[in-house]
C-alpha cells in the first residue's frame, strides 16, 4: 500500500503562477510555456551559488569503455563543461558490493553541474555529494551523462524521442556491462522519470503519425529500485492547449493525452523491483498540486511507497530528498 509521508516546512514557499491558458492568445502560450514549462526560467528561480566539490566527468576508463559500448550515442559529452559522472581508475572484473546508481536529469538540465547556464543547472551534484559522504559510494558506483542540448531556451523542443529514451537505454545497459552488476538503481528527475521509464518499460513508440521507433524488451529485472522526483507520469496541465509544441506532443510529449504516457501507466510496476515516487503540492513547475485529470502526475503509477513535502520547489524535489533516498537503497 502505498505510504504518504507529509511534513510541513516552515518559511519556504513555491511560488505559484496562476494563470489560464484558455484565455492565452497563442503567442502568449508559446512564449509562457517556451520558457517556463517543465523546468522554468530563471526568473522565477531564486537559487544560491552551488560550488560543487565532486571531480566531475567520467573517468578515462569508463569513458574508454562507453565510447566503444555503442557510439551511436554521445555519451561522453565534451561540448559541455559540467555534463557527466562516474567510472573507475581500471575496468571492475567482479561485480560490486553495492548497486551502481544511474541517474536520469530533466529537461534542459546537465547530468552534474555547478550552476552552469543558469542557477537551476546543476543535475545531480548535491545527491551525488550526500551518497558519497553518507553512503560510502565513490566515483566507480555513481554515473550519470547528459541526454539533451542543456538549453533552457530549447526546453519546448525537447520530447521522448528515439534519440533520447534510446541513449537513456544504452547508458543504463552500458552500465550494467561496465561494473559487472546484476542490477542497477535508476534514479530520474522531471522529464528524466518518464524517459528513464520508457527506456526501462521498452515497447514500441509513435514521434508522430508516420514515426516510430522500437526501445527493445523490458529491462525490469535489471533495475533493483527506480525512484522518480518530480515526474509528470500523466502529463501536465500546461500542455493541454499547447500540443504544438515537442514537448507538448500528444505521441510522445506531455500532453495528458499522450500516446506513450498513456503506454507507460498502462500496467504498473515495471520500471524495477522496487519503485518510489517523491514529489511535492507546491511544484512550482508542474503546479496544480500535481493533478492532472483528477490524478497525481508526479507519483509513478503502482509506486511501493510516495514521499511529499509541502513548500518544495520542483528543484528542491530533486536536491533535498537525498537522506530519504540513501535510507530506502540502503534497505535494498
């Protein structure tokens, strides 16, 4: 049965930007959603500066090895600073004490930043920082790569496209290949929960009426847990009226209407063996307390347990769950 574990924050506020987007002229709505939706502007983001201490990107062997693992895909990203993690000195020949960790960033973000374009732009760094002094993992048990252009002046062109689920697909696979592990945790952020589910669940999906691409079989028994942070699973209100747009799209976009979406929360439970869901009513980014047709968007659907928090922001969803997160992979 699923668990609601609520608390209250006391002097933090999301902020809520109320408006109707069936009274938007269509300019209006391109502009508001171009740059607000799914991971916002800068202008509604109040973050401090985040001076990272992790020695970002991978190391010269996993890089070696995810290069030549399928280079059909840009895993390695050189075109951007802050973009990767993860790796051992010398390739692992038995499998690890402990499950590596994928992570999944969200739309327009980096895999591992310091506040990079903008302040919001820092991926993973302050989780990946709480399960290396708290968890004892190190660099060889922590990877994550950067899927998109990491423009958040592109965040409306962004959709579940082949090239991103498929690379989202391959990284996880190239691994389980490269650490010689059984099974691996997937832990997605925003865009990153529902194309990290894609790439796990498999199948067959549309990019529109005459485009369709293949991911391959389920990888369920792969993945030992799969934690999704502020995920719009059915989609999100804002793009009801904007399906125009990529990220919008009714095939393979947010649109509560979404072809795929609507694929993925057919049946529950497949993303891995254990799933969790955490989010929060005051998500200043997918808003509306997180309903979407009368159901909760940020909980993947048949989550084992669901963690909110009244007065998270859709970043500090990402950012301030991590003792929470380490507590549940430390059960595994």
């Amino acid at each position: 049965m699923t668990k609601y574990l609520c608390s209250q924050i006391n002097n933090t506020q999301g902020l809520q930007l109320d408006y109707y987007l069936n009274s938007m002229t269509s300019q209006t709505l391109l502009l508001t959603l171009g740059v607000l939706m799914v991971l916002g502007a800068t202008a509604y983001m109040n973050y401090e500066d985040n001076v990272s201490s992790i020695d970002h990107g991978f190391t010269a062997d996993f890089a070696s090895f995810i290069k030549s693992f399928d280079s059909k895909y840009d895993f390695i990203r050189s075109d951007i600073t802050w973009s990767t993690y993860g790796g051992a000195e010398t390739r692992p020949t038995t499998a690890p004490s402990k499950y590596p960790i994928v992570f999944v960033h969200g739309n327009s973000d980096i895999g591992v930043g310091n506040g990079g374009t903008v302040g919001w732009q820092t991926g993973f760094t302050q989780l990946i920082e709480h399960l290396q002094n708290y968890g004892g993992y190190t660099k060889a048990d922590l990877y994550v790569t950067t899927w998109g252009p990491a423009n958040p002046n592109m965040a409306s062109q962004n959709s579940h496209s082949e090239k991103y689920v498929m690379t989202t697909r391959r990284f996880i696979e190239g691994v389980l290949a490269y650490t010689k592990a059984s099974k691996v945790i997937v832990i997605g952020h925003s865009m990153g929960v529902t194309l990290a589910r894609a790439a796990i669940i498999g199948g067959t999906y549309s990019e529109s009426l005459f485009s369709k691409f293949t991911v391959g079989d389920p990888i369920t028994n792969s993945i030992a847990a799969f934690f999704g942070l502020a995920g719009a699973n059915y989609g999100l209100v804002d793009c009801t009226y904007a399906t125009g747009l990529p990220t919008c799209s009714t095939y393979n976009g947010f649109s509560p209407s979404s072809q795929m979406l609507t694929a993925l929360n057919s049946k529950t439970h497949r993303e891995g063996a254990k799933v969790y869901s955490f989010w929060s009513p005051n998500d200043d980014i997918i808003k509306y307390n997180c309903i979407v047709n009368q159901k909760n968007t940020c909980i993947v659907p048949g989550s084992d347990e669901s963690y909110q928090q009244s007065g998270y922001t859709h970043f500090d969803v990402r950012d301030k769950f991590a003792a929470d997160i380490l507590r549940l992979i430390q059960k595994l």
